[in-house]
C-alpha cells in the first residue's frame, strides 16, 4: 500500500533553508526556480545558449500555435498522432518547440486539425512597410 503524505509534514530541509538565510538570498524551495528564471540566467552565463534560443524562437511559436489548436479539437498527442499517421514521440518533439519539422508534416498535422496551413514570405517596401506573400497548402 503507498505511503500517503501530507503537505503538512513536508518540509525544506534545515541545510537549505539556513544556507539561504545566511547568503542573504531567499531560501531555495523543493520545487526550484520557474523554466523563464532558470533560462534567463543560463542566457546571462552562456552567449552560445542564448543564441541557440533565438535560433529555435520558431520552432517555439509553432509549437504553441499546435498544442492550442490540438488541444482545442480536445485531442490528445497520441490522438492527433494517429490522424496524422506518425508516433507521438513525433508530435511530442515538434511540440517541445526544440525540434525542427518539415512542410510535409505540419500540413498533415494542418490538415488533420482540419486547418489551412499557410507559408508566407516578407520583405520591405521603400516606404518601410512590409510586404507580404502568402501561400496556401493543400495536404496531399
């Protein structure tokens, strides 16, 4: 039978909770710091992390945009997976928003969503504006 605890009886061990105090920084707690903390300092002590983050900046949008749209249909991965025709170590990847995907699989997951995917390209206009063109695709 699993032992069952109470929040009650959980605490910081002593070590960590004096340590803090006697560094004059706030005590560090069992769950540790949020992903935007933890990631704000690794950028501060490695130029080569932050620039792997802006590479990836992409892939992150995309992913939020496919967890918002899977999860508004109330699909599971494994679920949209199945109507796409890939693993859902797949969709779990390209969700990460650490992995890159190609046109082929986001207009499967597109078209399985039951959305239009749309490829565009941008330049500037002399007056400074952009200039958009835009592409609808069909999956096959």
């Amino acid at each position: 039978m699993p032992r069952q605890t109470s929040s009650s009886s959980r605490t910081v061990p002593k070590t960590i909770a004096s340590r803090g105090a006697i560094q004059g920084r706030r005590a560090a707690t069992p769950i540790g710091r949020t992903a935007d903390a933890a990631a704000a300092q690794r950028a501060a002590r490695s130029p080569e992390y932050l620039e792997q983050q802006a590479e990836r900046q992409s892939f992150r949008e995309i992913a939020w945009l496919l967890i918002k749209y899977r999860m508004d249909k109330g699909l599971s991965q494994r679920e949209l997976a199945d109507l796409v025709g890939t693993s859902y170590s797949q969709i779990s990847r390209i969700e990460s928003g650490r992995h890159r995907t190609n046109l082929d699989t986001l207009s499967r997951i597109a078209h399985a969503l039951d959305l239009r995917m749309v490829l565009g390209f941008e330049s500037k206009r002399s007056n400074g504006r952009p200039k958009r063109a835009l592409v609808t695709f069909q999956s096959v």
